[in-house]
C-alpha cells in the first residue's frame, strides 16, 4: 500500500473518530438545582439553578413560578424575579405565605408536581435543597424524622414528602439581648471607674459578651421572634442584628485591656546597697 493510500485511510479513521465523538452519543442530560427556603417571617423562597440553558429568562422565570405553585399551593401571592449570584443569573420565586407563625408552626412541602414540571422541561436529575429558620425544628420525610436537607429528584423515584415544623424559643432571643446590655456596663465601668480593680474585670465582661455574641450566632436569634409571629419587617430586621451591638462594645473594652498591659508599672529591683542597708523597723534600742 502506498503512502498516499495510507495518509487517505488514517485521514478518513480519524474523521469517523471525530464525528463519533461530537454526535455519535447520547446528550448529557439536563441538571438542574432548587432551593427552597423557609423564612422567618412566614414566607418562603424557591430558587431555581436551571444548568440546562433554558431558552431565555424568562421561561425559566416561568419554570420557577410553576415550581413554586406546586410546592406551596395554597399560597397565591408568588412574585419571580431574576437574580444574580456569583455572576450566574438564577430565577427565585417569592412566597408571601408559606406557613403560620405562630408558637407552633408547621408546612407540608410535596414535591411531586415539582419533579412533573420539571421532567417535562426536560431536567432528568435535580437537586432540591432545603433550608429553614434558625429555631428548634423538625423534618420529616415521608413520615420519619431526617437530618437530610438535600434530596435527589429523578423520574424514576418518588418525589420526598416533607413536614416541616417549627418551635420558635423568643427567649432565646431576651438571653442574647443580655450580652450588649453586659458589654455596655463593662465599658462604662471600665472607662469611668478609677479603680483598676473594678475597671480591668469590667473590661473583660465587656470582652467576654462580644465573644460569646459571636460564637453564639447571636444575630440568629431574632429568627425565634419572626416565626412566633411577635415582630416583622423593619422591627424584625432591627430585632435581629440588636444582639450584635455587644461586639462593637468589646472593641473599647479590649483597647483598655491592651493599654493596662502595656502601661502596667514594673516594680523596681533593689540595688546592692538597698540590700546591704538595714531595714528600719522603727523600733529603738
């Protein structure tokens, strides 16, 4: 065989090999991701990540809206917009009233007809994902009390049912308020008290209750009033963040502790003849 014929046949193999690998395969399937969450206020949000490329926003607006009326339809005040995150725009549905606050909340999230609309706009493998106020709470699917918040939505397996319920603790909330309350009286002490030892363990109060507010996610508590149906809106908001006001109180505190470390007087060593000389006891001989 000759040179030409063989350049010919690896020519037209490598051809083949390149049309088999564009479109000899079967497409990817569609991948897709919905976030639901619930809020403390008693609405809800559903996002939906559509990786598929759906033909313009607003069919995906679309997707999420019917998304959203299928877990939640007894809600009738949905609003779809499009939003951003990390540069990747994503359709979020906004549920007005998801749930009840109250002392005991609780909602059903069925998402049966979800995976329907979602099998049909051609998603094979979806993602659900679920998020619910910071308070005591419980999740159940179909029936038994889980841990999961993240659920695979496939044609060929039933969709989860979810029960949802939610005991707020607005307690929780009065034992965080006392962390700014203790940080203001610590800086107070420890800048107009002139006694050290009184200022310097005031300061450290005011230190600890910034600390604690921190690592106790104190900000989070607010969430307890929300869903007990006590506060909502702007007060929530306020409500909410309030707890935090102790950390920028332990700013001055640790500042003041710093400067009576720095400033402490260091206590003078005798000299040699300090130690020869006799001490004076005041007694006379």
């Amino acid at each position: 065989m000759s040179i030409r014929r063989l350049a010919a046949l690896a020519t037209a193999l490598l051809a083949l090999a390149v049309l088999a690998g564009c479109g000899g395969g079967a497409p990817p399937p569609q991948r897709a991701r919905v976030d639901v969450s619930v809020l403390d206020d008693g609405g809800a949000e559903v996002d939906l990540h559509a990786a598929g490329r759906l033909a313009s926003d607003a069919e995906a607006r679309a997707l999420a809206g019917r998304i959203a009326r299928e877990l939640f339809p007894e809600s009738e005040n949905v609003r779809v917009r499009t939003w951003k995150g990390r540069g990747v725009p994503f359709s979020r549905a906004e549920i007005g009233r998801a749930y009840r606050p109250g002392r005991k909340a609780s909602l059903r999230i069925d998402a049966s007809g979800a995976l329907r609309r979602l099998t049909a706009a051609g998603f094979a493998d979806t993602a659900l994902r679920l998020r619910v106020p910071p308070v005591p709470a419980t999740v159940r699917a179909g029936g038994e009390p889980t841990g999961r918040r993240a659920w695979r939505l496939r044609a060929d397996a039933p969709a989860p049912v979810l029960a949802v319920e939610l005991r707020p603790r607005p307690a929780r909330w009065c034992a965080a308020m006392a962390l700014p309350a203790l940080g203001a009286l610590g800086v107070a002490l420890g800048f107009f008290v002139r006694r050290r030892v009184l200022a310097l363990p005031a300061a450290g109060l005011a230190v600890g209750a910034a600390v604690l507010a921190v690592v106790l996610a104190a900000g989070r508590q607010g969430a307890n009033l929300g869903v007990a149906g006590l506060l909502g809106g702007t007060a929530l908001r306020t409500a909410s963040v309030a707890p935090l006001a102790a950390v920028p109180l332990g700013l001055p505190a640790a500042m003041l502790l710093a400067a009576a470390l720095v400033r402490r007087p260091a206590r003078p060593r005798p000299s040699a003849g300090d130690e020869a000389r006799p001490r004076d006891t005041g007694v006379f001989w």
